[in-house]
C-alpha cells in the first residue's frame, strides 16, 4: 500500500469533471412552446424589454428531454383570459424547476416554466 500524496488529489481531479456533468445533465433540457393567439384577437409582439402589466407563468413537463410537451399550454387561453393586446413569451428553467428536475430531468422529462407578459 502506497502512501503517495500525489494519487488522491489526481483521483479527485479527475472525478470532478464527472460529477460536475452528471449534476448538470440533471437540470438540462430543452422545450419548445408555441405562442398561439385567439382567432378573433389581433395581438402585437413585444420586445424583450419593453414593459408589461400582466405576468403569467405556467410549469410546463416535456418528456424525450424536451422534445415535446407532455400537456402543452394554450397561450391562446393565457392571451384571451387577461386581454392582452400586446404579449411576449419565453421560457426559463427556474430554481424550483431545477429541484424538479433532479430525477425526472435524469430520465428524460424536464419541467420549464412559461412566462407570458403583456399589456391590455
């Protein structure tokens, strides 16, 4: 048995990378979400930074590692219940997501949340 310094910290160095891509495979996916609007409604894009009045936000689980959502939200719904006129949507992954994620993300189902912003 060898008492030799230099083998732990090489092991250790080396199982670093390892763990730190393992944990991030975890909380990674990627989703896509369709932005729908009312038929009868004519609705405006907003850019990223302009600002809005109504904040909604929506879990959304996708499974295939975010090939496709699982029960896809209609914006169409979002869009008509808050009368918007003018909306902006994008998707995070957010801190609660990434708790989620730590067992159904591993096996292919990740969950985002939705944010749609507007003005009346």
């Amino acid at each position: 048995m060898s008492d030799d310094p230099v083998f732990l910290p090489e092991c250790h160095n080396m199982l670093r990378p390892f763990l730190i891509i393992s944990l991030s495979a975890w909380l990674t996916g990627c989703g896509v979400v369709h932005l729908n609007a009312p038929a009868d409604q004519s609705v405006r894009l907003l850019t990223l930074d302009a600002p809005t009045q109504v904040r909604v936000e929506r879990p959304v689980w996708f499974k295939w590692w975010g090939r496709e959502p699982i029960d896809p939200p209609d914006t169409a719904i979002i869009i008509k219940e808050n009368q918007l006129k003018e909306v902006r949507l994008y998707m995070t992954n957010t801190f609660v997501d990434a708790l989620y994620n730590v067992f159904p993300g591993m096996i292919g189902f990740p969950r985002r949340t939705i944010i749609v912003e507007g003005n009346r």
